[in-house]
C-alpha cells in the first residue's frame, strides 16, 4: 500500500506479534517501508478478537506493555513515526480506572496516541473516559513538538473520535466528543 499512496498509514499491529523483540523488530520492518506509524493493543499473544462472542479477554501486564512501548520507541529511526498504545479495558470489563491507569503508563512509557476500545454500541465508556482523562500538560508539551493530535484517539467499535477540545481546555473538560479523520501526522 505504500507504495501506491502518499497518505500516512497506520498498521493494526496486534500485540506485536509476541514479545518485545518482536514488536521492536516490526516497527524498523514498517519504517523502512514507508509505513507511518502501528496501533499496538494490550492484550496478550497469542490474542482473540476483541469482538468474538463474550469470551474472557486476558492483557498484558501494564508495566510489561510500557515496556514494549518503550522498546519501540528506542528501536525507532524515524522521529515522526507513531506508536499508538491501544487500551483494552473496556473490553476485559476491567471499568474505567483500569482504562485510565493503563493510559497512563503506555503515555508515561511513550505512546504518541491512546486508542481506547469498548464492545458498547453507545459512547458511554468512551465519554467517560474523555471527561476525566487529564493530559492537558503533556498535550501543551508535545504541541510545541508538532505531534498534532497527542492522546486523543478513542475507539468505540469501528468508529474512531477524537476531542478537538482537549487540546485546548487547561482544566480538561471535554463539552462533546466529534467523529473526525484518524490522520496521524499534522492536524
């Protein structure tokens, strides 16, 4: 595909396909052909989907996933490549202090966006996340950096959003949550 467009592409990664050798070895195979950037989830490897009936959904240990991360992001030649940290809480049925403490470690370890999932049909969840998700400070860090859109991806089925307004409510209040385009380099 990458040979055949000039918009940016960001690849569904899985877990990086097991350890964090792996996924480090997949992020220089995708630099070194052209790919922008690659959405890893946190669950475990070998993974089920996250869709598929209702059975358990077994992640990663947080810590051991901000390592993964990290490990892609040293492994990087490329500055403007992005590594988009996938949360699966909502998913496990593991509630919104799982999702915001999981988000919290994949930023710290790096991550340029977060990509919350929930199985819901309505946006409960992902709402809810956005109301208290308060990354305004690294937000104002990495606008001067050009990152663009920094942690404000949140997925709700197939349907990807993002919150215009937290990058520029200080006191992180989001007054609603719009679908937009998924582009990963400047806004």
């Amino acid at each position: 595909m990458s040979d055949v467009t000039s918009i940016p592409i960001l690849l569904d990664a899985d877990t990086g396909y097991g350890n964090f050798n792996n996924a480090r070895r997949l992020v220089r195979k995708l630099e070194s052909r052209g790919i922008a950037g690659a959405c890893f989830e946190d669950k475990l490897f070998p993974k089920t989907n996250s869709l598929h009936d209702n059975r358990a959904q077994p992640l990663a240990d947080p810590n051991e996933f901000g390592l993964k991360i990290e490990a892609c992001k040293d492994a990087l030649r490329d500055p403007d490549f992005c590594i988009v940290a996938r949360v699966e809480a909502f998913i496990a049925g593991w509630g919104l202090d799982e999702a915001l403490a999981r988000a919290t470690t994949y930023a710290d370890a790096g991550a340029d966006a977060i990509l919350m999932h929930s199985r819901r049909s309505d946006s409960e969840e992902i709402e809810a996340f956005m109301r208290v998700w308060d990354r305004s400070k690294a937000a104002k860090d990495y606008i001067g950096q050009d990152v663009g859109l920094f942690l404000r991806f949140v997925c709700l089925g197939a349907r990807c959003y993002c919150s215009h307004e937290v990058l520029s409510d200080a006191d992180g209040n989001v007054s609603r949550v719009g679908s937009v385009d998924c582009y990963m380099g400047q806004s």
